[in-house]
C-alpha cells in the first residue's frame, strides 16, 4: 500500500505531463538555464522565487528536471497544502514564494522570513530561482488567452537557477532571508543582463525603471529578451 | 575495476570483428595467428568535475593558486581549443565548466577586461552553434555579442605582435584550457607548443620555431584528461569486446550498419558528434605548461598503454568516419590518408607498431568527396598538385609558396570555415614521414582512381591486400590489427 505522498505524487505527475507541460510547451517559449546546480542535488531543498504571476508554479515545475520535479510538493502559502515541514522530512522539495502575493508591477518586491526560518529549523538548503516573463505572460487578475499553438512569438519566460544556499550556523533568518534575496534578484538578472555582468555587479547590473512609474509597468509587461544579445535590425515587419 | 588493453591473438574461435572503414562499419574475419590490439577501458571518473576543477585552480603543479595570479584591472585572456582535435563536443562540455570556474574568481577579483580566444591555430573557425555548445549558454551570451569572444587568426598575427594573438600578447595573465584525449597529431598539443600551435601566426605554426612573445607571458596552464569512452551510451557496445556482446547490441550494431549503408555521410556525423560522447573526465590539472603537460600526458598514457611484443609485418588500421579535421564534415581522401598513416601508424609510446619496410593495410572508401567549405585548398591539391608529384620536397619547393598566399584561401580561412592553405601540406608532410618508412601502403574497399593519385595500393577485401603485399612481406606475415576507437598506445617491448 503506497504511502498517501507517493499516490498524490503519482497523481500529480500524470495530470501535469497530460495537460499542465503540453500546455505550457505550445503557449510559452521557456527558457531554461544551467541546471547542474539541481542535478546534484541530494535530499530535499527548498525552492524559493519570486512571483508576478499564477503560471509561476507550472513554468518552475516544467523547468525542473525531471528527477526532482517528482519530488516537488506544492507550494507553501496563505495555509494551503501540505504543512512543509512534513513534506521536507518525507524527502520532497517545496517550493515557497517569499513575497507572499503576486507582484504589482513585475519587479520583486520585499521578501518574507519563512522560507529562511524553515531552511534554518529543518536544516535544508535553499535553491534560488529567478522567474522573469511571466508578468508579461499572464499578469494579475488577466486569465490566459490562448494564442495558435508554437507560434513564432510566443512569449517568453526565463528561468534561471542560483547556486544552493546553505544557512551559515547560527545565522538569524533575517540576514539568511537577504541573502536568498539577492541570490533571486541575481538570477533575475543573468537573464537579463549576462551571467559575467551578474557575477561582477550582482543584481546591481539590472538597471530598472523607478517604481511606480508607467515605464516600469511597460518595461515588464513586454516579453523579456535575453541580455546580451546584438539587437539585429529586421529587414521585414511582421 | 578497469581492464587493461591486451593483445588477442586470432584462433578459430575469434567472431569477426569490428573494423571501422569511414562511414561503414565492417566485421572482418581476420588469419589466424593474427595479433588485435584492444583499448583499455576507462580509468574512473572523477565525481564532482566541479570540485575538481576547483582543487587544481587552488592546487597548481609548479605555480601560484590561480586566485592570487588575478588583480583587478589586469587584462586576463582566456584560451580554448576548438572543435577540431578534439573529443567530439558534450553539453555541457568540460572546457566550458573549466572556464566558468575561472570566470567565478576572475569576477571576484574584480577583472573587467575579459577576452575569450578559441585556439584554433591553421584549423577553421568554429561556428556560433559549436561555441555555445562548447562553452554553454552562460558563458557565450556573456562574451559573444561584445566581440570578446573570437576564433584565432593566424593570419593577423605577425611579427609586432610577437608571432601571436595580438590580444594574448598585450595580455597581463593567459590561462589555457584544453581537453587532452591523446598524444598523437590528431590532438592540439600540451604546453607551450600547445599555445604556439593554437594561438601563433603562420609563420611560426609553420616554421615550428616557438613565438617571440611567449617569452615574457604568463601561462597558466589547465587540462582535463578524458577516459576511453569515446562512444556515445547509446551505441557504447562498439567500444567493447565483441564476444561481450549482448543480443539487444548486436541487434543495434545490425541496425547501424543498415543506416550506414543507406546513408553514409549522415549515419556517420550523427553517431560520431551528433549523439555527442560519452567522455567522462579522469583528471584536471593546472599550473606551469611545461608541468601540466608532463602529468596530462602520465595519465593519457596510463590510460592508454597497451604492452606489445615486437614489431609486426603488417598493420592494420581502420579509420573512423569522422577524422580530427572533418568534424562537422566529409572525410576526404586526403584526411582519410593521414588518419591512418600520421595518427594511427603513430598511436604509439616510442617505436613503430609495424617494422621499417612493412606495410599498412588500411579501411577506408577513400571516395573523392570534399567539402568546399571546410576543405578548398584541399580539392585543388587533390586535382592539381598530387598528379605531379607526391614527394613532400618537391610539394615544399614548388607549391606551398603559392598556397600559403593565395588571397582566395586565406579570405576563406579568416571569414568563413575553411582550415588554412597550408592545411592539405601540413597533412601530406605528417603522413610521408610514414610512408617513408614503410614498404607498401594497400587501402583496403578503396576507390582505385583515388588511391593510385595518393600513391598507394588499392585492394578488394583483406585477402587480396594481404596477396598484394606478400612480395615485400612474405606469404606468412606477423599481421597486427589496431582495434581503434577508443585510442589505444601500442608500447612495443
């Protein structure tokens, strides 16, 4: 008799490869970066991004490899699912947006001490990933409107991992919570900027529009392009 | 526990056995009494590549930690050789992981000036899809857009550069990444001589006379050893001994040779470097050139060895459908020539496999196709200048002058992917110090128009070839047959 997890587990595999990834495949262009920093990795881990949108979670999961998007339980927040501490001691990885809501404007806002406390109580790593496009994609309070499928411009969203953070001994979840969030804003931007120009000038390298500001909303609310990039004058105007 | 090479010495019971003949793959019964050199398999992997690569940046031979050679505002370069000679490319690849951990310290001692050079000395340019495989999507989007990643011209370095790279020569720090998979001409070599052959004008590539200015630069040397596993998993049985076959593997092998036989050309690129490798890196190594080489080449040796007694009549060489120089190409008959008689002849530690005045018997279809892209000179050498003569004085004397300055060649070799005007002479010179030295050559299933024009026998199946030559050889030749790939060294005691 299987464990109650696994049969969730099972179950959530087949629901996300026969609809979820399809889906996400044909309507989005995901963009994955290095991922050997996951592939190593052993036991359980915490998975900690930043959030402008509901796909977040279905693009993270599709981003993953395969290995340890079995092992992915849900998300952690505002009391649904899983109590987290339960699916780290059975081995799974959780996945926790730290903002807490989604994103007004697409840019991260501040970050919350749950994740860093869990890390530190349950003596479990943390993996930082920077999601960027998503805003773009599908923003708050819009549903998604289905475009042909693999068409030439879908939008596209980017995942970048971070390497693993381990909580130094004795380190207060405050500071440990700033140094996840440097990690994510970093991955942020790797994409958007280079991975030499984030290793130099950390998240700095990013240079966003001021809050509040309709360039802010119109910078994020256009499908990211990678940095980098010469931009290549087009000849023909679609 | 890794098996070493060994020498099979033929009977009745031996199943035929593989022999590479360019893009068809062969099993050829051979005599009794014959001698079949066998690879050694793969010596272990390390298991965290990374923590490797980071104990050797910490640990040099012969040097400083890498850490302490980078200061702010230097100017640092970093050098890799490129696709040709080389294993056949991986995602990622380890030269890549390599290079990524030195940009890892690089940023932290707060280096801007970061170039990024592909060595590739007279060999072609490596296109934009080899660079991103080769170095992964990080590291060339970070460089490639601002033009600090390039490919060597050997043709802009001069003598107010040194005989090099300008940008190596007005360098603070040069640090050299390579992937070592053997110490034959196939492989871009160790050390110094390493970064005179990869990053040196053509003068000095030609004249071998090492460059002014890698007197005053600071190298910091750094190899991956590679195991034997040079086939990809999916076809990884070719690797092994074929009594050790299972049923699944020889249904695969039917299969391949099926695909080869309808389409040559593609079956061959796809299974030599479109399914990758399956290379596992033994060993990394940093510091000193000269130290770094020695122990590179320790290992490649221990890795390779294979203990043989005497020297054999005749040898027999299979040649793989994708040479060094035809990666992402078509094997010419001149290429297929100096696969067997420049690298395979010479797959050895210190003698020869095959006495002086022997033969080799080599497997290839030798068809007359060239690449215009990756190989022009090549085809006018073929058609114009091997009908006159074949001896590398007169080729010296009277060719290579117009070769080395024709206009047309080297627009091709600096803008688009052709290998340089020299390139057909460097062959042709590396495979007559073989031919010197033996009595007859036979290519065995070999286009008789195209061997006759290289110099050489052409003979049906192995029998005749073994006929062809009784009259230097005798009737009951010592016949040795090198089971490559993987690489195996023939160490002749």
């Amino acid at each position: 008799m299987k464990s109650p997890l696994r049969i969730i587990d099972a179950v959530r595999q087949a629901v996300q490869t026969a609809t979820v990834r399809p889906l996400l495949a044909a309507q989005l262009q995901l963009d994955v970066g290095d991922r050997t920093a996951v592939e190593e990795l052993a036991g359980p881990v915490i998975i900690v991004s930043n959030h402008a949108s509901r796909l977040d979670l279905g693009v993270l999961q599709a981003a993953l490899p395969a290995r340890h998007r079995r092992r992915t339980g849900a998300t952690v927040g505002s009391g649904r699912g899983l109590d987290p501490r339960l699916l780290l001691k059975a081995g799974r990885n959780v996945v926790i947006f730290p903002e807490g809501c989604l994103s007004t404007d697409g840019v991260a806002g501040g970050f919350g001490t749950d994740a860093a406390q869990l890390a530190i109580e349950q003596h479990v790593p943390v993996l930082p990933v920077g999601i960027r496009g998503t805003f773009a994609a599908m923003p708050q309070g819009r549903t998604w409107s289905f475009g042909l499928p693999f068409a030439h411009n879908r939008p596209r969203v980017s995942v970048r991992f971070g390497s693993v953070l381990d909580a130094e001994p004795d380190e207060t979840a405050t500071s440990f919570t700033s140094r996840i969030d440097d990690a994510v804003r970093t991955a942020i931007a790797e994409d958007r900027t280079t991975w030499w120009q984030s290793l130099r000038h950390g998240h700095d390298a990013a240079t966003l529009p001021p809050a509040g500001s309709w360039r802010r909303i119109w910078d994020q609310s256009q499908s990211p392009r990678p940095g980098g990039r010469p931009r290549r004058p087009r000849i023909w105007r679609r | 526990m890794a098996r070493p090479g060994f020498v099979l010495e033929v009977d009745d019971r031996t199943p035929p056995l593989v022999v590479h003949d360019g893009p068809r793959v062969r099993l050829e019964r051979f005599p009794l009494g014959a001698e079949v050199i066998y690879p050694a398999e793969s010596l272990p992997a390390l298991d965290d590549l990374v923590a490797g690569i980071d104990n050797a940046l910490a640990g040099p031979v012969d040097a400083e930690p890498l850490a302490t050679k980078l200061k702010p505002g230097m100017k640092l370069t970093i050098a890799f050789d490129d696709v040709s000679a080389t294993a056949p490319l991986q995602s990622p690849d380890a030269r890549g992981r390599i290079i990524e951990r030195v940009l890892i310290q690089a940023a932290g001692a707060g280096i801007d000036d970061v170039a990024l050079i592909c060595a590739n000395g007279m060999n072609r340019r490596n296109t934009e899809a080899e660079l991103r495989r080769l170095l992964g999507e990080r590291v060339f989007r970070s460089f490639y857009a601002d033009g600090r990643l390039t490919n060597h011209d050997a043709e802009a370095a001069g003598k107010d550069s040194g005989d090099l790279n300008p940008r190596v020569a007005e360098s603070d720090l040069l640090v050299m990444v390579q992937l070592v998979h053997g110490i034959g001409a196939d492989v871009r070599s160790s050390g110094l001589p390493g970064v005179a052959e990869g990053l040196g004008s053509v003068s000095a590539i030609r004249s071998g006379v090492t460059p002014a200015g890698l007197d005053g630069l600071d190298v910091f040397s750094i190899e991956a050893v590679l195991d034997n596993n040079h086939y990809p998993s999916a076809v990884e049985f070719l690797g092994r001994r074929e009594w050790e076959w299972s049923l699944p593997s020889q249904a695969k092998l039917f299969g391949v040779r099926q695909a080869s036989r309808l389409a040559p050309a593609r079956s061959a690129q796809l299974l030599s470097a479109g399914l990758g490798s399956g290379y596992h890196v033994t060993q990394v190594t940093a510091g000193a050139p000269e130290a770094v080489a020695a122990a590179s080449r320790t290992r490649v040796v221990e890795q390779q060895r294979v203990d043989v007694s005497g020297q054999a009549d005749v040898l027999v060489l299979g040649v793989p459908a994708v040479t060094a120089h035809s990666v992402g190409s078509v094997t010419n008959p001149v290429l297929a020539a100096w696969q067997a008689l420049g690298v395979g002849y010479n797959a050895v530690t210190d003698a020869a496999l095959v006495r002086d005045g022997g033969t080799v018997i080599a497997y290839h279809p030798l068809s007359q196709d060239f690449s215009s892209l990756h190989h022009p000179s090549t085809i006018d050498f073929f058609a114009d200048v091997l009908p006159t003569s074949t001896d590398p004085e007169v080729l010296a004397a009277d060719f290579e002058a117009t070769y080395a300055e024709d206009p047309w060649y080297s627009q091709l070799y600096r803008t688009s992917q052709a290998f340089h005007g020299l390139h057909p002479f460097q062959l042709w010179y590396q495979l007559s110090a073989a031919v010197r030295r033996l009595g007859d050559v036979v290519f065995v299933g070999a286009d008789r128009a195209s061997a006759a024009r290289l110099g050489f026998r052409a003979a049906s199946t192995l029998a005749d070839a073994l006929e062809i030559t009784a009259a230097s050889v005798g009737r009951t030749p010592k016949i040795r047959y090198l089971h490559t790939p993987p690489n195996a060294l023939g160490a002749v005691t």
